[in-house]
C-alpha cells in the first residue's frame, strides 16, 4: 500500500531481465549491454579466497551464523580501511553494519531514518531502487533536477562537448525543509549517468546541510562504483575546496573550454584520496562524519556481484538503530562469503597484473572498455561524453543521448507502440527510449536500459526523460566487440 498505484508494476530490470534471457537464447549474436554486472569471472584472488574460506574447517568455522551486525574478521578489515579513507578511528563493533549488498544497506538506513511524511532528496537522474525503498519507508520522494550540459556536435567541431551533469546548489537549497529534508541520498560515482560529484559540488551539500536543514538531516551516501573512477576529477583548492572554473562554466551555460583544454583523463590530476583514488568520501568533509551513513558493497568493486556483501559505515548513534533491526530483517548476511571478503580486501592492495594494486587495474581496464564502447556509440550517431577532454567520470555505464539521426532509424511505427511496463508515456504514445531499447533488442540483438526509470515521473511527463541510453560497459571486449559490429546496422 505505501507504494501507491502504479509503483508495484514490473520494474525495468525484470522486464529487461526477461527480454535478455529470451534473446540470449534465440539469437547467436545478442549483446547484453544492459544490467550491470560484469560478464568475466571475478579475480583470480577472490575465488581463491573463497575457496579457502569454504574449505577451513577450524573452529571459527565460516558455514555457520555469525554475529548479527557483521563476520568479526569483515568488520576489522572496514574498519581498518575506513579509518584510513575517512582519517579518523573506526570503530568496527560500533560503527560498521554488514548487510545483504547495498541495496538492504539502503533499505536498512532508510527504515530506521525515515517516518511517515518525511523528506528525502533524491538528485535526478537516479538509481532506481531508491525511490520505491523511500516510499516502503513511509517517506517521501523531493527531486533536484542535475543540469545536464547539452552535447555541442559531440565535440566535432572543437571546444566544449558537454553532456556532462551539474549540480546547482541553489537548486538544492530550494528543496530543503528545514523540519521535514531526513535525509539526502547522494551517488557519486553515479548511476546512470557515470557523474562523479567533484570536491566543490559536495563542499556545496554539506554547507547546504550544515547551513539550512535540521539537525536530524542525514547523508546517505552510496559509494558502490567507488573503486571505478576511470576520469578523475580536477583537483579543487584543498583549503577553499572550490573550484571557480566549474562554477564559471556553469554561469556560462557549461562551455568552458579552458576546462576541457587542460584536462585529460589521467593527467594533469591530483589525485585526491591516496587510499582510494580519485574518489571523495562524502564522511571525510569537514563536519560529515556525524551526520552520513556511507553505504557500499563488494559487488561492482570484484567483479562479484552475486556474492551480495553490502555494508554502511557511521557514526555509532545512526548504526546503532540499524543494528537493532538488523535481526528482525535476517540473522546474518552469508558467513562464508563476508570470510572471503575479508580475505580479498588485503590482496587487492597488492601489486596486481603489473599494476601497483587490483584497483589501479580495475580502472585501466574500465578506461579502455569505455572508450572502445563510446566510439561505437558515437559512430552510429549516439552523443556520448567527450571523456578525455571532460573530467569527473566512474561507475561503468555510458548514458548516450538519442540524436535526431539516431531516431530516423528507428521505424516510425514503433513509437505508437506503447509497452506494458512503460505505463506512463504522454498521451498513450511510446516512449522513446523504451521504443528505441526495445526495437534494438529485436532487431540489433543489442540490449540496452532506456533512461526514464531513472527518472521522476513528473519529468517523464514533461517528456524530458526519455532522451537516453543507458549502456553498461561492464562486459568483455568482445561482448562489446560483437555489440559494436551489430549497431552498425544504425547508421
Ligand atoms: N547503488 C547503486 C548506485 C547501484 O547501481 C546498485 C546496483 N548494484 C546498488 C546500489 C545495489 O548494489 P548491491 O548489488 O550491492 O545491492
Ligand atoms: N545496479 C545494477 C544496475 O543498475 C543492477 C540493478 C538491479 O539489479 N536492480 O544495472
């Protein structure tokens, strides 16, 4: 009931789920681009730690319950490295809480924060899963548009290529309530639009935080694709943590080419965390700590996503309403998988396929498999980011715009097509982004995510949100190779 009406349809990912499966069978070539989830094994070293924790058969035996709030060994490794990221002590009885995958993390923060007719901010574009777990929570949903830079001839022609996404503090600020904003969920890096949130835009949420909402306004901050930050971004002032020329662009309308000029997607850039690179921990700005829950998992990080080991980390007040509903919710998340995680983590700073570390790794191969994908995308006529001349990207999907060559494609027909799981397109007409998905999936054998579903249904009305792709490029070289040659058939 707290979902409400049309909220309880299917959701994006089981009707792409399902069409993935039936053309994974029909059709030889089919490309799944869609949900994301890498399609290579994890690495060699966290199977291996798998294995040994299933084989040990010492006391501690991994097959077994373990404590409610978190496997001991798991929760020391957290600790140990969020005391590092976040410069302070972390407690890792108190202050940490392991959960099934981020998402029952979000879903445990929410229930213990939010009451009936509370606010939370969601920035727009979001992750799907968010809005429906707000409202399971009594709470409700309060958007802040980002401001997306529209591509400029996808930077054919020189200068400034946008596509890039903002946040107006102002618009930020307009949405607070004092009494009524609990909690704001940020995403950085983003999905699905691979945004990470530079140093000065969330200096601007944690002043906004500080300086308009109530005290029981609480950060909760999703930081699942924080090891995959493929284009960092520029590095700010680290006394102001300003940075004038984003702001500059942004007056401009978002067309500074002096920031485009000096940037390239590893050089020229400090990096700004040395424990996780490229990445800004919401927790560690200055006055966070006590007011943000961070919430991340193993999935995206070890190419692992069905080991579902989540957790959030925090100050003891906030966790410790989460531990207490943790036992009603289930007694513990796998025993032997959060001993396996505990046994990856330190491997992972090691060297690692002739890198200093498995992380430095993991964001060279990201880098190269979303430039092979951009510039399929971008042959066919999709608008796609400028990535080496625009900083600020992670997460591992492209959020491709639908350019008017890319729509005279698709068969006029198929727009008066409205599907079943796409309810809420304007006056009965298809969608065009679930019209374009949908006939791509049939005709190309290449699946993609159409964009409204993250996107608020006022917006959808608007007609605004149904201009996009999302595309992930968590896949082998040559899913993505197969994938290039059948959209060729596009252009
Ligand atoms: N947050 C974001 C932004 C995501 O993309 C996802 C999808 N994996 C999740 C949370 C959920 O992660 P998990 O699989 O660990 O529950
Ligand atoms: N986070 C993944 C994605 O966005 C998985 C989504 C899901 O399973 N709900 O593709």
């Amino acid at each position: 009931q707290r979902l409400g009406g049309t909220a309880t349809g299917p959701t994006v990912w089981s009707e792409f789920g399902r069409l993935a499966a039936e053309y994974s069978q029909s059709n030889n070539n089919f490309s799944n681009l869609g949900q994301g989830f890498p399609d290579w094994l994890p690495p060699e070293f966290a199977v291996q730690s798998l294995v040994s924790a299933a084989l040990d058969t010492t006391s501690s035996s991994p097959h077994q319950y373990t404590r409610t709030a978190g496997h001991p060994n798991l929760v020391k490794q957290l600790a140990k490295r969020y005391s590092k990221h976040l410069d302070r002590q972390v407690d890792p009885m108190a202050e940490v809480a392991v959960t099934v995958g981020a998402s029952q993390a979000l879903y445990l923060c929410l229930q213990t924060l939010v009451r009936p007719g509370d606010e939370v901010i969601l920035f727009e574009p979001f992750f799907d899963l968010y809005v429906n777990q707000i409202k399971l929570a009594g709470g409700i949903p309060v958007y802040v548009p980002l401001t997306f830079v529209p591509f400029n001839n996808n930077g054919r022609d020189g200068g400034d290529s946008g596509g890039r996404w903002i946040l107006e503090s102002n618009k930020l600020r307009d949405k607070i309530s004092s009494t009524k904003t609990r909690a704001i969920i940020l995403n950085s890096p983003h999905n699905p639009t691979g945004k990470v949130f530079t140093h000065s835009e969330m200096l601007d949420i944690a002043q906004i935080v500080t300086e308009v909402a109530g005290p029981q306004c609480v950060v909760l901050s999703d930081e699942v694709y924080k090891y995959i930050v493929h284009s960092p971004p520029i590095e700010v002032d680290s006394n102001t943590g300003k940075n004038d020329q984003e702001k500059t662009a942004l007056q401009e309308g978002g067309g500074d080419s002096s920031i485009n000029g000096s940037i390239s997607s590893s050089s020229n850039t400090k990096r700004t965390t040395s424990s996780c690179p490229g990445h800004v921990h919401f927790a560690s700005l200055p006055n966070m700590w006590e007011r943000t829950l961070t919430i991340s998992s193993a999935g995206k990080t070890f190419s692992a996503t069905g080991w579902q080991v989540g957790w959030c980390i925090g100050p003891a007040h906030l966790i410790s309403p989460i531990h207490q509903l943790l036992p009603y919710v289930q007694f513990c998340a796998s025993t032997v998988i959060q001993e396996a995680l505990a046994r990856t983590l330190p491997r992972a700073d090691e060297a690692y396929e002739g890198y200093a570390s498995y992380y430095e790794y993991l964001n060279e191969k990201y880098r190269r498999k979303r430039d092979l994908l951009s510039k399929a995308l971008q042959d066919v006529g999709f608008a796609v980011p400028d990535y080496d001349a625009t900083p600020g990207w992670g997460g591992f999907f492209i959020f491709a715009q639908i350019t008017e060559e890319v729509r005279r494609a698709l068969p006029s027909h198929r727009l008066q097509m409205p599907h079943c799981a796409n309810p809420a397109a304007p006056g009965g007409r298809a969608r065009l982004d679930w019209a374009l998905c949908q006939w791509m999936v049939e005709e190309l054998g290449v699946l993609c995510i159409p964009s409204s579903p993250f996107f608020s249904k006022d917006r959808a009305l608007e007609g605004a949100s149904d201009e996009f792709i999302r595309v992930a490029f968590c896949k082998t070289d040559e899913t993505i190779e197969r994938a290039a040659l059948s959209l060729r058939k596009l252009a």
